[in-house]
C-alpha cells in the first residue's frame, strides 16, 4: 500500500470575491486543505472571505498590505505593510497570522530578518512549483506543470486574485483528482511542516 504524502497548495493575492469561493468550494469537494496568503488591503474589503478560509479549516498568511513588490523595501515600510496587514486580520478573526510570504518571492537577508524580528516564518514556495497560473498558459500548461514534478514536501504557488483566475480554477480540480489518485494529501503549510517527513526547504526558520 502507498504511504500517504503531503504537499501545500498555496494561492497568493486574495481574497477575490468571484474567484476565491470557488477555489474554497473545490478544496472542500476534495477534502484538501490550503493555505491562502493575503493581502491586507483585500482582507480590508471581504471580511467574510477571510472567516470563510479559517472557518473551513485553511490557513492564513501575511502579503503585505498593497502587495508591495520590492526586494529593497525599507525595514520601516515593510513593518508598516506587515503590521497594517496583520491589525486588518486579527480584527477580523481574532488572531495575525504567524506566516508571510513575500511579494513575488522576492527577497533578501534584511527582509528575511526584520520578518524573523517580527515573529513572522517566511514562506516561499518550491522552485519547480511554479506553473505562473497568473499569466494564464492555459489549463493544461498549469496542470502538467504542477504533476510533471510532484513530489512530498512541495509547495504548490497559485493565485486567487490579480486577474481572470478561471484557468486557474479550472486547472485546481485536474490537480486534486490526480493528487488524490496518487495518494498526495493536501494540507496547510503549518501542517506540512509537522506532517512531511520531508523538510521543505523552501523556509526560513525562526
């Protein structure tokens, strides 16, 4: 008998209004769990999106306020980004996030340590895990992309927001059958951190 395996999905930019309960819908169609990385200024406006993720057993995470793309950010902006962001969140659920992933995965030491600073773990995502959904290549091209190189521990990098996302919907559900076909089970990033018995290597320690 196969073993189970665990991977992350993770979307990046919500929530979106259209596009994130679909996305929530087929997650719990297929008994998967996600971790959903947000930004501040979106929480800011669907309140009820965000309680929906928690309340359905996903996991939240910090990105940025105003999705701020940056690799030379100022330690002074990006505390104001993270802590603006993490004071939306918790007035919304009653917690901040542990998690922030940031923007475009670009990053640096002084980013890395005023996050580690600020008590956050900075998430990035597997490298070859990456099927750039946001550019939509099409469904197949995000399906094959993301099946070709599974394997336990990945991060999955996909989008909620920013866009028409339907190829990206479209393309979830192709990836949950197969993962579910071969026994890959998809829970939150803190989750698989636990439960991997392969250590991503795709973050930073605090």
């Amino acid at each position: 008998m196969m073993r189970v395996r665990y991977i992350s999905i993770t979307f990046d930019d919500g929530p979106n209004p259209e596009f994130t309960p679909k996305i929530l819908d087929l997650l719990a169609k297929y008994n998967a769990k996600a971790t959903f990385f947000i930004t501040g200024e979106k929480a800011e406006k669907h309140p009820k999106l965000v309680k929906r993720i928690v309340n359905e057993g996903h996991e939240i995470g910090n990105h940025t306020y105003s999705h701020m793309y940056n690799a030379n950010i100022s330690e002074e902006v990006l505390i104001d980004e993270l802590t603006r962001t993490a004071e939306i969140i918790k007035g919304i659920l009653g917690f901040s996030p542990i998690l922030y992933r940031p923007v475009g995965g670009l990053y640096n030491d002084s980013i890395v340590a005023i996050a580690k600073k600020n008590n956050y773990q900075v998430v990035l995502w597997s490298w070859h895990q990456d099927p750039k959904d946001w550019m939509n290549p099409g469904v197949q091209k995000i399906v094959s992309h993301v099946q070709t190189g599974m394997k336990p521990g990945d991060i999955i990098l996909l989008h909620d927001s920013g866009g028409d996302r339907s190829q990206t919907i479209e393309a979830l559900e192709l990836i949950l059958k197969d993962a579910n076909r071969k026994k890959f089970n998809a829970v939150t990033v803190s989750e698989l951190m636990i439960l991997s018995e392969e250590i991503p290597p795709f973050l930073f320690s605090l």
